[in-house]
C-alpha cells in the first residue's frame, strides 16, 4: 500500500538553528501539507501546497517557516530559526484530489533545547 | 476563531460493548466531517467521513452527522480492546485547500 515518508523519524536541534523536515507524499497526490502536533494537544494545521504554491496556511505559519518541493517526488518543511515552542511532531500529508482521503505520514518529532 | 469540541475522556468500556464518541463545531459552514484514530506516539489514520445529515455505516463504524445541531458522533459496535486509541472528530469548510480543524480526541480504553 502507498505511504507517506517522513524523514528524520526524530530531529534534535539547539535554539535557534535551521532545521529541514522531508517529506516524501504518495506518487499520484496533488495536494500536500503540514501539521504539528504538540505533546497532549491538538493536532493543528500549518499549510497546504497545491499546484506548487501555498494554498493556505495558518497563523502559526509565520515567517520562520518555508515549504518547497524541489523536485517531483520531495516535500520538505524549513524552519529558519527554531523556538522551544516549536517542539512538536510534524505530519506531513497528502491527498489526490479530495480531502476524504488524506494520508498522513508517520511524523518527525522535532525537540529544540 | 473555528472549534471542534471533544470530551477528553478517558472513555472506559468493556469488550464487546458499544463505544459512542461526540463531537462539536463551531462554523456552520463545515460541510465535510471526518474521524481519525491516533495510537500513541502514531500519525492520525482515517477512520470514516461523512457529508450528509444521517448515519453512514462501515463494518462497525457508524458515523452520525447533524448538521442543525452542530454535532457529529462515532459508534464503534463489539469494541475491541485494539479499539484503545485516541479518537480525533476533524472538520473541513471545503474550497480548495482542504484545511482540516481537528479537536483534542477522545481517549478509548477497551478492557478485555
């Protein structure tokens, strides 16, 4: 069965460093995206990336936080200047062309001392 | 600011029984309403989704929407204990961008 591919499982970074979460949607899917997930709470949504522009995104999507897909198959999430706060699981997913069949990946759990 | 309410649970029923979970929302514009489960540590995978007021049945899921009241439920029949998970009500307002609201899940714990 087809599946959403995340890479790092988990991600250790100090304060302040760059990191880059990827991502790897399934082959035939149109719409991709980013969620979080912090440790007890909801799982929130950050952005969707259709047609290769953002779609939408949320107010937690400031500007320490880029999406690209550089190339045909990868999905990739920058945070420039990571926070505490920004400790998190992040799930990226993807769909073909319909919400009803979002698949999520397994998540990268991102932890910033 | 657009909500889903859940209650938190633990929700606690023995093997075989039926499990009922609730959910509300806030914007009624939603039209597309969805239910993951979520193991701990795991993603969110989809259980069912539902569009029209009414129950829809799937094996022994059965999802009940109501539009006029808000309200959205989960009947899980002969629960099973690897039923025990976190389950997540999702609503979507539709358009393009396919932006789901998730509320904070409710915590089933079926005994054996």
């Amino acid at each position: 069965e087809p599946e959403v591919t995340q890479t790092p499982s988990h991600q250790v970074t100090q304060m302040g460093q760059e990191v880059i979460l990827r991502c790897v949607p399934i082959s035939n899917h149109l719409y991709f995206y980013w969620y979080r997930q912090i440790l007890g709470q909801k799982v929130e949504f950050l952005v969707s990336f259709y047609n290769n522009e953002i779609s939408e995104k949320s107010e937690i999507f400031d500007d320490q936080f880029s999406v690209e897909r550089p190339d045909g198959s990868n999905f990739t999430l920058k945070i420039r200047s990571t926070k505490l706060e920004d400790s998190a699981m992040y799930f990226c997913a993807s769909s073909g062309t319909g919400i009803e069949k979002l698949f999520f990946g397994s998540g990268t759990q991102l932890s910033v001392l | 600011q657009k909500e889903v309410e859940q209650n938190s649970g633990p929700l606690s029923v023995p093997e075989g029984a039926i499990a009922s979970l609730n959910c509300t929302y806030s914007d009624r514009g939603s039209q597309s309403f969805f239910w993951y489960r979520q193991y701990s540590g795991k993603s969110p995978e989809l259980i069912m989704f539902i569009y029209s007021n009414g129950d829809k049945e799937d094996g022994r899921f059965t999802a009940q929407l109501n539009k006029a009241s808000q309200y959205v439920s989960l009947l899980i029949r002969d629960s099973q204990p690897s039923d025990s998970a976190t389950y997540l009500c999702a609503v979507s307002s539709g358009g393009s961008n396919y932006k789901l609201t998730f509320g904070k899940g409710t915590l089933l714990t079926v005994n054996p």
